[in-house]
C-alpha cells in the first residue's frame, strides 16, 4: 500500500517529528528576525542570570564584581562574560517545542512548560555560580572543560528527563493508532 501524507501524519512518531520540526522552524525564524535583533529579551534574561548568579555567590560569602550586563566574577578572578547564545532562552524553546509537538492536553501543557523554564533559567543560574568559582580557584583547562561538556551533558540530561516525564507520566491525550 502506498504511503500517503495523510497515512504517513496517523503515525504517533511521525507526527510528532513533523511538529517538531515545523515548530523549530517557526522559533528560529521568529527569534532570529524579531526577537534577537531588537536584545530586550535576551538582555533582561541575561541580567535576571547574572544579578541572580552574584546574589548566590555573595550569600555564599564571595566578594564579587560585575560590569555593566553581561560581565561578572569573583575578585581575584577575570569574570564571565555571557553571550546571547549562553542565556538558556534556546534551551527553553527547545523545551517548549518537544512538550508542545507531543500529544497532551493543553491544560497540563500550560503549567508544564512554565515550570520546565523556571527549572531550566534554574540550572542557568547555579552553571554562572559554578563556572565563576572555577574560574577563581581552577585553571582555564577546568573552567573551559565543564563550560563545554560537563554543564552541556546536565542541562540537555535535564531537558531530556522532563521531556521523558512528560512522555510517560504526565501527557494524558489519547494517541492515534497507525493504521494498517
């Protein structure tokens, strides 16, 4: 029997790769012709990550410095600088995109994917608090390892695991069945 659209669009994983990817499509185009151009929203994220990275570190009882937006540190240290593509407002979308392209009621989705941000904003923050105290007490070899591997691995794990909760514990909408 040939395939056809219609055929191919009743499988659950099709289906879900087909909304994946046209909500990407839809992000990236969006974010890159309006959102990010203007830098209001990446700017305020950024600055909500980094005032909330130097507030932890000086409960924690370092002594701390921070230039204009985007540049802070521990005294003794040179200080991280964030960049746009460092603010997790991808990682969020990417989130946001895998909840909303799988099957599930709109009612948990609309609490789901606020909380799946905050905890992701979250990991954003205590990832600045860690890299400013490696960057102080570790070499540039520790402090550019963990920036490229170590913090990458946790918050991709961590998406990964709040996409699988939803898939197997939250989602509740009826899935159709691949027909024959």
């Amino acid at each position: 029997m040939p395939y056809t659209f219609s055929s191919i669009f009743k499988n659950p994983l099709y289906r879900f790769l087909f909304n994946a990817v046209i909500f990407y499509v839809a992000w990236y185009l969006i974010y890159e012709i309006w959102i990010h151009p203007i830098d209001i929203i990446d700017l305020r994220v950024v600055a909500l990550t980094m005032n909330a990275a130097r507030r932890i570190l000086n409960l924690l009882g370092f002594v701390t410095f921070q230039y204009k937006t985007r540049l802070i540190g521990i005294d003794g240290a040179g200080g991280l600088w964030m960049g746009d593509n460092c603010d997790s407002i991808e990682l969020c979308a990417i989130f946001m995109g895998f909840i909303i392209a799988f099957p599930g009621y709109w009612k948990q989705k609309l609490w789901y994917i606020p909380l799946g941000w905050i905890i992701i904003t979250c990991m954003n923050i205590l990832r600045v608090v860690v890299l400013a105290m490696i960057q102080r007490f570790c070499s540039k070899s520790i402090l550019d390892f963990n920036h490229t591997y170590t913090f990458n691995i946790l918050v991709y794990g961590a998406i990964f695991g709040m996409w699988y909760l939803w898939v197997k514990k939250i989602a509740k909408a009826p899935i159709l069945k691949q027909s024959n």
